[in-house]
C-alpha cells in the first residue's frame, strides 16, 4: 500500500486541517467499526461465530462481482462517466449460471461444465474490453449494451425460468466446511487475496494503477495502455463467472433477476474507495465495503429492522464518499 | 351447477370462518419469524399483515422479514433467521428449489417450521389453497367458457414455484379432455417486478400478430399478468378474449364489473384466512399438539361477474 498522499499535501497544511483530514481518511473505518460495535451491543447473536462466517459466506456473490468492477475502475480510472465501468457484471452472473446449470443438467462432465462457464464469462470480458478499448466507446453505454445484449442471451437459455441444478461442486461450495467455516466463505477470502496481490504487490497492478490514473504518464513511459484495460475487463468476465458458481450453489441452480444485483455492486465498488487513504479503488477497500453492506443487511435482521433501510443507509454512505472524496480533493 | 358450486364454497368458507375462531392456545412470550418472499402484491400483502397481526393477538411477538422478491434476500433472511432462534418460523410462498436447502437447515437448527404455499418437505404444516381444485375449477371455466375450442394464450413464468405449477398442470389435465383447444407456442413468461406492463405489452403485442377469431382465452396462474392481459385486451377493443386467474386481486374484481369484461373468471384466495390459519397451526403446535396435517387448505371461490358481490361478502371486502 502506497502513502503518498502526506508527501503532497499535509506538511503545509495547518494543525486544526490536519486533524480533520486525518479523521476523513479515516472516517470510513471509523463508521464502520462503530456499525459493528453497536450491532455487537445491541443485536442478539451477531458476534456469534456462526453468524460472522454466515455474513462473510453471504457476502461472497456480490464481493466477487464488485472485485470485477473494481479492477475496471483501477484500469479505467474512477470517473464514473469516462473512466472504466462495467455494467454487465451481474447480468454476466445471470448468464454464467444458465450456463453451468444447462450444461451440468446437460451430462456434460463436471471439468467441461465449469471451463465452458469460465470460458462464458471470459468472452463476455473480452467482449466488452473489444468495445471499450477497441471502438473506443464510452464504458457506461458499452456495457449497457452487453448487459442487455447478455441478459437477453440468458432469457433464451432460460426462458426465464429457474433452472434447479445439483453438483458435487455445488454441493461442496454450499454445504462444505473447513476449519469450521463455510466454503463460501473460503472463496470469498481466496480470491480476495490473490486479487489484492494481484494488483498491490505485482508489476501487473502497479501499472495497472498507473494506466487508471494517469493515463498518459503511462503512455509517455511505454506502457500499453490498451491492453492493461483489455485485461482489466477480462478479469471482470471472470469475476462474473467466478461469482456464477457462488450464486448457483447458493439458489442450487439458475435463478431469474440477477440483474437485481447490479446496483449493488457498482454501490460497493465505489463504496470501496472510501475505505482508501487517498480513496482510490482497491480490492481490500471493496472487501471491507462489501462486509460492511453484509453487516448492515444481517444487524438489521437481527435488530428486527426492515431490511429496506439498508437501502437507505447505503445511500448515505455513498453520499458521504462523493462528499469526502471532493472535500479531499480540495485539501490538497 | 353454478348455485351448487357457490353454495358448495360458502360451506366451505363458513366451515373455515368457524375453524379460524376456534380456541386458540397463546403465543405469550413466543417469538415468530414470518419470513415473506415480497410484499408487493394483494395476496403477499393481506396474508403477510394477517400473520402479524394474528401473532400479536395470541400475544407473541412477530419478527418481520421480507425478502422483496428477490432470491438472494430470501435465502440470505432464511440463513440469518436460523441466528435469531425464534420459537417457530413461517415461510410464505418462494421457489422450492432455491429455499428448499435453506428450510432444511431451519429445520435441523430445531426451529419448527411452518410455510404457506411452499409444500416443502421440511415443512411441520403448509397452509394453502386447494389449488387442485383452483386450477380444475378454472380450467373448467375456460372450457365452457369457450365452448371447448380455440387458441389460448398462457402465461407459465413461475413453473418452479409450487402453487403455480399445481394450477398449471390441472390446466393442461383439462385441456388433454378437450383436444379444440390449443395452448399457442411458445408459452408466454411472466415477470416479477413489472408483471402488469409486462403482461400488458406482450400481449398487446401478440394482439397484433393474432387479429380477431384465433384467441379465444387468455390463462395465467395468478392473475397479476391477468389484470396487465385484460388491460391490453380493454385498450384494443378485443374483450371478445377473455382471461383466467388465480388471487381476487381488487384491481381485477374492479374489471369483472365493467360491461364487455374481459375477465372470465378469477379464483378467489383468502390471503388473510390463510395467513391467520397458518399463526394458529403454530400456536397449537408450539402448545403440544403435535398431530397437525401436512396440508391445511383453505376454501377459494371461483369468482365471474354473476357472483362477485357473494365472494366480497364473504372475504370480507364489503
């Protein structure tokens, strides 16, 4: 992890502005520690095991799915308009999982199944890298497109029907433990942390920062730009697909209205950056946003509160992200 | 034979009504989840405030979930109920497939478990319909209704949850008897959320493709994508279709009345009978009665315009 932004900023900055912009860097881990301590005092059972390992195993589906668009956003460039956005994710989970389940319904063998669902969201990452970066089209419309395109592609497999589908996979990823948590939990974690060292700690993520973030420093030292957001979007395709698995262990199948999710999960990536010093996407922000909307969802529940207020808070957590990241900006 | 079904179903209902007032054991102290799949329709509405407010009556305390049509909230609440260790949990309506593993654990955490319209293995009691009846009922209508010939219009987008395929195959059972009437191909989908534009558009849409004489009914297991179907159907001046449903949603017991109806009929479901019916079952059992049906099935009434003010009075909607 980077500190950089000290260097920039703070050694002119007086005392009093200092101090707050240490608490808004810090703000989200702040409100988040306080989230939990007051679910922890207030909701029955929520510091139980059972039910941590049961809001980090319920929150696998849309944190892989927010992982993608994450890596889309550090490759892009997190403008919301012209910088890199997926939109086709949670339709690419939608049509990943029809996959899967048609095929394993099929008797096609467990090996073929999950390299075809692979294969399923990788060709949707290419297709919409090939949009984006080839013809140059803005990412928020591009991949409007293909998540239309995409769930249209999933009703004709469907029909929009649920497609009910058991596999020893999803047996394992459903029902399996280890070390006394939940498999899902497990892939949850796993792929968390090859992401994050994927893109803190490799070459590949540090220039694909760098492509994000200034695009043409990038350039001008040789890097292609191109291809760095070409791979970004592959590895979202696969992120949708990764998710799919997760998803049809969770409904033991196919279901209708993934697309549902996406408002979610773009509210998550962003969410994530909060949780950044310098807020900037990175896969531990968007793990610890994801488990903090997860937390919110399950303290709810136990508190008896409508699960519609999660909403409602989500909303305002995003609000204070916009409004921290322009009052940062302005800081420095 | 109208007289006689309407009679028929009033006994029913009456011996329902008397069912429902019987002595029921306390909920003192009793903490009960009623776990919704929505509530964003009459029939999830009605059954879901009856539930609750029949809970508070026997003097429990109602823990309210409500998953608001999507899967993924239902089975993350279904997961997390299994925290909360309420004395019993009541799940209403959802595709078995999906809840059906989660039920499974509510039931091996101990917790009794109740359902309405979800005939799940792991279910102590399901509150329900007789949708066999609904769905033979209704077909019959249809039948007669169009003298046994014509094309039909169905609406099968929820197959997978049980109500819907109950009245889906009683259909086609009655259909199988009269060979003049087809279903066209392909089967139109409903959708949830958005069911009644949904429904109106496609069939405003296949109104075009089939002019006047090749439809002669329009079927759907419950009758959201009904109303959207009539709705098309009044805007397009072809009320000569007419169409099929299960609920008593108002909106379409509104439509019955309008001359030129394009309603043939609705069945009527008793949502807060239902929803009241299924708290007692768990007050009983919670109190040691052990010996409750798999199945406790609650009247409908096959409802057309002829009828429609004795359905009202009797649900209690006048």
């Amino acid at each position: 992890m980077s500190t950089d932004l000290s260097l920039v900023g703070a050694p002119t900055l007086p005392a009093a502005n200092r101090w707050q912009l240490k608490l808004l860097r810090h703000g989200a881990s702040l409100a988040f520690l306080t989230i939990l301590l007051v679910f922890a005092a207030t909701a029955p059972n929520f510091l139980s095991p059972t039910n941590l390992s049961n809001v980090v195993a319920q929150s696998a589906i849309l944190g892989i799915l927010a992982f993608g668009l994450t890596l889309v956003i550090i490759g892009g460039g997190s403008n919301v308009v012209s910088g890199g956005l997926d939109l086709s994710l949670a339709a690419n989970l939608g049509l990943s999982a029809a996959v899967y389940a048609t095929l394993n319904n099929a008797g096609a063998s467990a090996a073929s199944s999950i390299a075809l669902t692979l294969a399923c969201g990788l060709a949707i990452g290419a297709l919409n890298g090939l949009v984006v970066v080839g013809l140059r089209l803005p990412p928020l419309l591009a991949t409007l497109a293909s998540m239309n395109l995409i769930a249209g592609l999933e009703l004709v497999l469907t029909e929009n029907t649920v497609l009910p589908t058991d596999s020893p996979l999803l047996d394992l990823l459903s029902f399996g433990q280890w070390l006394g948590q939940p498999a899902l939990a497990w892939v949850f974690l796993v792929v968390a942390l090859l992401l994050t060292l994927l893109t803190q700690f490799s070459r590949y993520g540090l220039r694909l920062y760098a492509v994000g973030e200034y695009p043409e420093a990038a350039t001008a030292a040789g890097l292609p730009v191109a291809s760095y957001q070409f791979s970004s979007y592959l590895l979202s395709g696969l992120c949708g697909s990764l998710a799919s698995f997760c998803s049809a262990a969770w409904f033991s199948g196919s279901t209708t209205g993934s697309g549902e999710m996406l408002l979610s999960v773009v509210a998550i990536a962003f969410l994530g950056s909060v949780f950044s010093q310098r807020l900037r996407p990175s896969i531990t922000g968007t793990l610890l946003a994801t488990l903090l909307v997860g937390f919110l969802v399950n303290g709810f529940q136990l508190l008896n509160i409508s699960s519609f207020w999660v909403n409602g808070v989500q909303g305002v957590l995003i609000l204070l992200v916009v409004a921290s990241s322009s009052l940062l900006r302005g800081s420095v | 034979m109208k007289f006689l079904k309407i009679l028929f179903s009033t006994a029913l209902l009456f011996s329902a009504n008397t069912y429902a007032s019987d002595d029921v054991p306390s909920l003192a102290g009793k903490r009960i989840a009623i776990s919704m799949t929505g509530t964003s329709h009459y029939f999830d509405v009605k059954a879901f405030q009856a539930q609750v407010d029949e809970v508070k009556r026997l003097g429990g305390i109602p823990i309210t979930l409500d998953a608001g049509r999507n899967d993924k909230n239902l089975v993350t609440q279904l997961q997390t109920v299994v925290t909360q260790k309420p004395d019993a949990v009541i799940q209403t309506l959802g595709t078995l497939s999906v809840i059906d593993p989660w039920l499974k654990r509510i039931k091996a955490a101990g917790i009794p478990l109740f359902t309405i319209d979800a005939p799940s293995q792991y279910s102590i009691n399901n509150t329900t319909s007789d949708n066999y009846a609904a769905g033979r009922l209704l077909a019959e209508q249809l039948v007669k209704d169009t003298g046994g010939k014509g094309n039909i219009l169905v609406f099968n987008g929820f197959y997978g949850v049980p109500v819907c395929r109950i009245r889906y195959d009683e259909l086609i059972k009655a259909l199988a008897e009269h060979p003049g009437l087809k279903v066209l191909q392909p089967e139109l989908r409903d959708v949830i959320p958005n069911t009644v534009q949904d429904a109106r558009s496609q069939v405003a849409a296949l109104l075009n493709k089939y002019p006047k004489g090749e439809i002669a009914a329009i079927w759907s297991a419950w009758d959201i994508p009904q109303l959207g179907a009539s709705q098309a159907l009044i805007d397009a001046g072809r009320t000569e279709i007419k169409t099929y449903g299960v609920d008593g949603t108002p909106e379409v017991l509104d439509l019955i009345q309008r001359d030129d109806s394009p309603v043939g009929a609705v069945v009527a479901q008793q949502p807060v009978l239902i929803g009241k019916t299924a708290v007692q079952n768990v007050a009983r059992y919670l109190a040691g009665q052990k010996d409750l049906p798999k199945e406790t099935h609650v009247s409908t009434l096959l409802t057309t315009a002829n009828n429609l003010n004795e359905m009202q009075q009797l649900r209690g909607d006048q």
